[in-house]
C-alpha cells in the first residue's frame, strides 16, 4: 500500500526519496502551489546523479513510484503518512484532524516534528493511538537516525510497525518516549552548553575549543562551527524551548552569549558571521597552540592508566617506565584531569609543578590535547610539561584552570545526560549510544564512552563540577551512580 507524505520541504523531499528508493509508492502532498512538482523533480535529478555515481540501477523506475497528490483526499487509500510540514502544533494538528476523516482506520499518522509533544499532537483525534513520531534527521538520505517517538496514547504495534518501516528505508531506528527535545536535541544540549559555559568563563577561544573537541574530542565538528551552521536562532531557539519545556532546569540553561549573537542579527554562517566571520576574504579562525617548546631533559613515565596507554607508547622511545600514575618531564609533574582544578590537585596530592591533561578519545591518534596548570607550577616546569607533549607529536592548547577542562566536563555532561534519559524511561542505553552516533555523527555513544573511560572517573568527574559550581546543573544522574 502507498505512502503518503505531507509537506514537500527540505525533509518530506528527502523522506520521499528514501522511501521510494525502498521500493515504496509516494504520494507526495503540498499546500503550496507547485512545491511538490519541484520536489518530485529535485528528487529526480538526485536518482540520476546517484545513477551516475553507480549507486542506483533504474532512476526512472524509482522515480515512477513518486507521485504528486492533486489533493490531501488522494491520501485515502494510504497505510502510512508522514507529515513534514511547518513546525506549529495547531496546523499539525488541524492536519491531523483532516486526515482522520480521510485515511482508513488502520493508516498510521506519523509526525515528523522535532519538538511537539506526540501525546499533545493525538490528544484530540478519534484514534490517537495510530499517531507516532517519526523523527528523521537533515539530511535524510544520509543521516541514518530515525526516532519512533511514542506518546502517551501510541500503541506497540503502531510504534513496531513505523520502527520496522523506517529499518526497512535502510535507516536506524530508536525507540523514544515523547518527552521534550526525544533523545537527540536533549542529550545534545550539553556539547554546546558546556563549550558556552568554557568560552563565558574565558577557558580559551572559541577556535581554540572547536579545535580540542575536534581533535581529542574525536567530534567531527567543534561546538562553535557547529552552533554557526546551525544557526544561533534555531540552536538557541531549541535549548530554551527545552529549558522551558523541563520547567527551567538549570542543566537546559541557555547561555547570554548566544543570546547576544541572535541579537546581533550574528546567526552565523547563514547571516554571514556567528562566533567567526564568514565574509569573503576573512581571516578564518586560529587556534591559540601553545608555541615549541624544547623537549625536557629527563622524563618519566610512571603508571599503567589504560587510557593513557597509548600516549605512552607515543612516549616510549624517550622515557624510562616505572609504576606510579603521572608522568614526569623535568621537575613538572603531568597527570590526566579526575575533573579537580590543577591548583586543588597540587596540595592534595602534595605534587608540585602540577600540568593536568585533559581527556582524549584516543590519545594513539590524537593531534591536539588540551592542558592546565595549577598556580603554584612554575614556567620553566609548564615549559617541559608542553614540551614532552609536543615531543610525542600533540600540538598543545592551554586552558583556563577549571574543572574537567573541555573533552572530560563535556563528555561527563553528556554521559550524565544519557543516564537521566535511561533513567527515565525515554531510551534504552543502547537506543541513546545508537541515536548519538547516527542522528549527530558522534564518535561513540556516550554510555559507551563513560564504560570505556570508566563510569567513576565520569562520577568522580561531575561530583568536582558540582563541588566548584555549587550548582544543580552539575547533579549526577541516579542512573549514573549505580551503572
Ligand atoms: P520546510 O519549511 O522546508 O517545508 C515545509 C513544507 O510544508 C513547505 O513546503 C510548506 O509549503 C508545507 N506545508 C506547510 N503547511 C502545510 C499544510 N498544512 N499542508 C501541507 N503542506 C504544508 O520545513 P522542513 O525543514 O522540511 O521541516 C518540516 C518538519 O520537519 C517540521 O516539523 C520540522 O520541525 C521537522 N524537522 C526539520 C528538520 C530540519 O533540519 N529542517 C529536522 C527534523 C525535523
């Protein structure tokens, strides 16, 4: 039986493509004069590209299955339709309305909203138990995340059968529970939130700490370039409608910071300029590298923590291995970032010269690691710490000496963000790493990442965060302690 699809904008087109590509028939409906033509031709020249390029057999055959609707009456006959259209709860449901009247009893409404409640979109229609989320990700084709989002009214097999078509389309479907910003835009908050927080409290530059998470955080876009391609309007938009909708917890505030660049009219590379300048001819944006330093004189590796282990061996040919967890460049002593300050650290520890390096996903590979030094550590002891690092080929960004640094206090944040939404009902561990991984291109799935790193390093983590801030934002997730 046909799908049906609502809306021919930048995301029905490209939920028309994949579908027919998958051997679906579409009938494709727009309220606009015109606009599902267009996208019907769009997605023609895209088959033939991909015919081109080899990637698919018969373009035309495919491109057959896609039909443009005369009117929304044509969606009678369909098992499932998907709306894509404006993102404004009362022409959703107006629609939604409109269609029960229409479709069969056993058509599925599925909705592709990012931020409407499922429960609150059904609430009123006949049978709201045929209404589910089915949240795709920009750009469909290639992004292979699909939320099932299930509302308060959604039955199982409603929810399994929308789950199965979206694996069918070749996609990775997630369960959720309709609950603000689903898994993605809620467990997402804290990379732009944290990097907010770093550059408000003059950790580093903004380069400088796109550059960390890129290249030790192992992301494939720094917080700050990602924030402009965004665009600050939708990005900021988002976080204060889930602040909002999480009855203002402070782990969702939004930040001053970017509330001045939408001000500004700086929504970033759509208006031309965000955090950087994208105007022709502009300097792009520099990271703040430490400069060479000279390679210490002696040095020591003393300890066997597995997650250094591969920035020893990038060590070894220089140093002499004992048993004890920091390494030692001259007099400095260089030790990986519990998520303490290095000026706390330094008496507690009675070390002296105290140089915390902050976390790496994979320190073999690692081009860039992000470093702090506690008060008391003097210049010439910072100056080997920086030049044993840049022996093993790290090029060195020195941060403002504050708790976790960058790639620990955001990965912690966004394990701790993962747990509260496990704890909560609204995914399972595997649903939360999956959907991270292929709804926004992380590089691993934050539960994943806090067994590798180790979950009472990430504990141990969010307890100093919490310590130093005094604030709520900074609470552990039940979840998290007993995971
Ligand atoms: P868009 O503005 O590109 O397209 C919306 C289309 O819907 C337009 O062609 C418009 O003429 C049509 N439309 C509006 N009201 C209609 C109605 N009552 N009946 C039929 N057609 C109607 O919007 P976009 O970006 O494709 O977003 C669509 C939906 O997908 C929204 O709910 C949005 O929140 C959601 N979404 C958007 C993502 C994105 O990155 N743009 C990502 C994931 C979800």
């Amino acid at each position: 039986m046909t799908i049906g699809i609502i809306g021919s904008g930048l995301m029905g087109t490209g939920i028309a493509q994949i579908a027919a590509a998958a051997g679906e028939s579409v009938l494709l409906f727009d309220t606009k004069a015109g606009a599902a033509e267009k996208a019907v031709a769009s997605i023609g020249d895209m088959y033939r590209k991909l015919a081109a390029k080899g990637k698919m057999s018969d373009p035309d055959a495919v491109h057959a299955r896609i039909t443009v609707a005369p009117s929304i009456d044509a969606m009678k006959d369909t098992r499932l339709v998907v709306e894509a259209i404006v993102e404004d709860l009362d022409t959703k449901r107006d629609l939604f309305a409109n269609l029960e009247a229409i479709v069969g009893d056993n058509c599925i409404l599925a909705s592709n909203t990012s931020s409407i409640s499922i429960t609150l979109l059904a609430a009123k229609l006949r049978r709201p138990e045929r209404v589910v989320g089915m949240h795709f990700f920009n750009p469909v084709p290639l992004m292979e995340l699909v939320e099932v989002v299930k509302g308060l009214a959604t039955s199982d097999s409603v929810a399994e059968q929308v789950f199965a078509t979206a694996a069918r389309w070749g996609k990775t479907p997630v369960y959720a529970k309709s609950t603000p910003g689903f898994i993605v835009n809620r467990v997402a908050r804290p990379y732009y939130a944290e990097a907010l927080r770093l550059l408000n409290e003059g950790a580093a530059s903004a380069a400088s700490i796109d550059a960390i998470m890129r290249e030790a955080g192992g992301f494939r876009m720094g917080p700050f370039e990602l924030m402009d391609l965004i665009g600050h309007d939708t990005n900021f938009a988002v976080t204060r409608s889930i602040f909002n909708a999480y009855f203002n917890d402070p782990r969702f505030a939004p930040s001053l910071i970017q509330q001045e660049l939408v001000e500004a009219g700086r929504l970033g590379r759509k208006s031309g300029r965000g955090f950087f300048d994208y105007a022709e001819g502009a300097t792009p944006p520099a990271p703040q590298f430490e400069t060479p330093r000279p390679a210490p004189h002696h040095f020591s590796i003393y300890g066997e923590d597995p997650l250094m282990a591969a920035m020893v061996v990038r060590l070894h040919s220089f140093a002499q291995v004992s048993t004890c967890p920091h390494l030692i460049a001259d007099n400095a002593t260089l030790l990986l970032t519990d998520g303490k300050r290095a000026s706390e650290r330094a008496p507690c520890e009675r070390l002296s010269n105290v140089v915390l390096v902050d976390y790496a996903s994979d320190f073999g590979a690692a081009k860039t690691l992000a470093v702090t030094r506690a008060a008391t550590c003097t210049d010439s002891a910072y100056a080997s710490a920086v030049g044993l690092l840049q022996a093993a080929g790290y090029k060195v960004i020195r941060l403002r000496d504050l708790p976790g640094l960058a790639v620990l206090r955001t990965m912690s944040m966004l394990a701790n963000e993962a747990a509260d939404a496990v704890n909560q009902g609204v995914c399972t561990i595997e649903g939360v790493n999956a959907a991270m991984r292929k709804g926004v291109n992380y590089p691993i799935g934050p539960l994943a990442w806090a067994e590798q790193a180790g979950v009472v390093r990430v504990r141990e983590a969010l307890q100093h965060l919490s310590e130093y801030y005094g604030e709520d934002r900074y609470r552990t997730s039940p979840f998290l302690r007993e995971f």
